[in-house]
C-alpha cells in the first residue's frame, strides 16, 4: 500500500507515529509561542520585543515546513515517480514556486 493515494478529490498521507509525533510537537511549540505573543500583546509589551517573538515563529514554521515537504519527497513524490506518475513533479514544483513567494 502507498504511503499517499489520491482517490476521487481528497488526498491523505498515512504517516508512521515517529513522524506523526515529530510534527505535532512541533505544532505544540508553535502554538505554545503564538499564545505567548497573544499574551505579551495583552500585556502592552514593547513592540521590539513582540516582533523578535513572531519572527521566531516564522523560523518554526519554515522548519516545520522544510519537515514535511522532506517526507513527502521521500515518500509521496517518490512512490508516485516510481509508479509513473510524472504529474508528482509538475505538482512539487508548483508547492515550491509557492513557497518561494
């Protein structure tokens, strides 16, 4: 069985429970430091230091996605290479041109 399949219009990737855990902390981490900000904006804290925190964030989610797009080269665009579906190509290139933005 495929790691990724595509059946009718919706898409699912079926991850193992270490990558699984890997990206939800992450998430968690994230989440932890997005109620930060909303907390030190609460607290009228110096803007300096509110902008230095969203840029760390900014940081997380480039890590976070720099995680899953490795994954999903090495399992979903690999398996469907492999199958020949050279379509996982044009579609990679189409996230990255995104992400590029």
């Amino acid at each position: 069985m495929s790691d990724c399949c595509q059946c009718c219009t919706e898409r699912k990737k079926e991850r193992d429970t270490k990558e699984f855990k890997s990206l939800m902390n992450r998430l968690n981490r994230i989440e932890g430091q997005i109620r930060g900000i909303k907390g030190m904006v609460e607290r009228d804290a110096y803007c300096p230091d509110i902008i230095l925190q969203v840029s760390a964030i900014n940081a997380a989610l480039n890590s976070f996605n720099k995680e899953l797009l490795a994954s999903h080269i090495k399992t979903c665009v690999k398996t469907d290479i492999k199958n020949g579906n050279d379509d996982a190509v044009n579609e990679l290139v189409s996230v990255l041109q995104r992400l590029m933005k």
